[in-house]
C-alpha cells in the first residue's frame, strides 16, 4: 500500500520562452516574466513557491494583483484594480479566476478590444528545452536477475516545460541502453516517455519524481539451459514491446552556471503494472543537461 499511496500522491500533483526582466514594485526589487503584452501587461513570478500576479500599463505603470486570504475567504481585490483599468471595454471580471490561464485570457481578450492590430498569436506561451545525457548502473529489479548482477546504462532525454526555471511540471523523451552484465546476459534498448513534477523548485537546486508512463523495449538476451537429455541448451531471444508501467523514481539537478544542471537519479524504485523480481531496486545515474 506504500508504494500505492505515494504514487497518487504524485499524481495528485500533476493539476496543471518568457522574457524576464527586473523591477521596483513599491520598493521591492523584482525579477517578473511577461506572460501577455499589449496594452496591458500580464507580468508573474512565483515566491515561497507562490505565484504573484502584476500588470503593467502603457505609462509603465506596474500594480500588483491581489487575492488576499482572511478568516472570511478570499477578498478578491484584483477583480476591482482590472475593473478600474479596463473600464469601459465590456470585459466582466466577476467569473474571473485568480490562476495564470484565466489572467491571461482576460489580458488577451482585453487587449484586442482596446488595439485592432493586437494578435493573441504574438502573446501565445513558448516551450522551453532541456537535453541531457547521463550514464549509470542497473539491476533491472523487473527482470529475473537470479546473481542480482549490475549491468552499465547510457541514455539521453529531451525534456519540455514552460518555463524550467519557475515551473515545477515537465515532460521528457527518454533514450536508454542496459548492457549485458557478468552474470546476467540481458540487454535492452528503450524509448520511454514520462512526467516529472519538482518537489523542491529552487535556484541552485531541484527534487522531483519521474513517472515513466509509456515504455518501447527492444531486448535480447540468452538462456542456458539442460534438456531432458542433459544436453546443454543455448536460446538467443529477442523482442520487442511496448508497455505503459507507471515506473516510478527521483532525480535531482544541481544548477552549474548560466545554463547547465549537473543531475542524480534513482529510478525504477516500483512500478505500478510491473512485478519487482525480488532484488532491492538499484538504478542510479549522474548526468548534465543544459538548457537549449
């Protein structure tokens, strides 16, 4: 049940290439990323993992949007600070959510009122890209690996975000090949799609899960064996499948200059459609990545 409970607690937080500049919002300096431009700006920023909403007028006006919390609920104040500046357009806040999507469409729907030239095109979000390469070690804890012996891995991963370095959900194509081992003669070449959510999100340092969702294996391997006869039997096996495991497992990124992340991970610890075949999970592997 363990394992169970802490899968859906991943799960649970699955719920959801921007400029970034400084400001001086009422004496706080800022580092605020442009989500929509226009005649009225939508700027955010996240602090103690937090998002904090801003606008910005065509004077360079810049006002934070508000929704304090009280005993008597949420108070709501951006709805009136965005009736005040877009008085007159016919842009209702009153079912206006306080979340990135929502701000952003009343900022896009606003602005192509007010300017006949405005294009939402130009305002759309872009994907960010990370590449890395990493190389490791396994004991396939989901094949029979009777020696428990570890076999050598070496692999690559896209990974897509919105924006790396602020949002904590993420995908990523994985490339990895598993080695034959000493004593297990086993090797596969896998292409896995997966999801990682950050746990910690920080500047200089990131926790996050991996949830493998979907599997292509291509695998051989070897069987020696002793017949009825007490003939010794060898059986060169290759196959191909696909899979949707549910391979849970954690990784690290360590920040290293402007663009680059040193990475730590330990996946494979369970899966959810997949049988452990008795050995303590260890697959371990230390790359870099680098944003694109």
């Amino acid at each position: 049940m363990k394992k169970e409970a802490l899968l859906l607690f991943f799960l649970l937080c699955f719920t959801t290439n921007f400029a970034q500049k400084s400001y001086e919002v009422k004496n706080e300096n800022l580092t605020l990323t442009e989500e929509i431009s226009g005649a009225l700006d939508l700027l955010w920023t996240t602090t103690n993992n937090e998002y904090r909403y801003f606008v910005k007028t065509s004077d360079n006006n810049i006002s934070e949007l508000l929704n304090t919390k009280t005993d008597n609920g949420f108070q709501e104040e951006f709805k009136a600070t965005l009736a005040t500046l877009t008085e007159g357009s016919g842009v209702s806040v009153n079912n206006l959510k306080f979340t990135l999507f929502a701000l952003a469409e009343f900022f896009k729907e606003y602005n192509a009122i007010v300017d006949a030239t405005y294009s939402p095109e130009n305002s759309k979000r872009k994907l960010h890209y990370n590449l890395g390469v990493f190389a490791g070690a396994t004991n396939s804890p989901f094949v029979e690996n009777p020696e428990n012996s570890f076999a050598p891995t070496l692999g690559a991963e896209l990974e897509v975000s919105e924006n790396y370095d602020t949002s904590r959900h993420s995908g990523f194509l994985q490339l990895k090949q598993t080695f034959e081992a000493d004593k297990l003669d086993y090797q596969t070449f896998e292409i896995a799609l997966a999801y990682r959510f950050k746990f910690i999100n920080g500047s200089k340092f990131n926790l996050y899960g991996n949830l493998k969702l979907a599997t292509v294996n291509f695998s051989s391997s070897t069987e020696v064996y002793l017949n009825e006869n007490s003939e010794l039997i060898t059986n060169h096996k290759s196959e191909s499948s696909f899979d949707v495991p549910m391979i849970f497992g954690i990784g690290a990124d360590f920040k290293v200059g402007e663009k680059g992340y040193i990475t730590l991970g330990y996946n494979e610890l369970f899966a959810l459609f997949f049988d452990n075949q008795g050995n303590f999970p260890v697959n371990l592997n230390l790359g870099y990545k680098f944003k694109l």
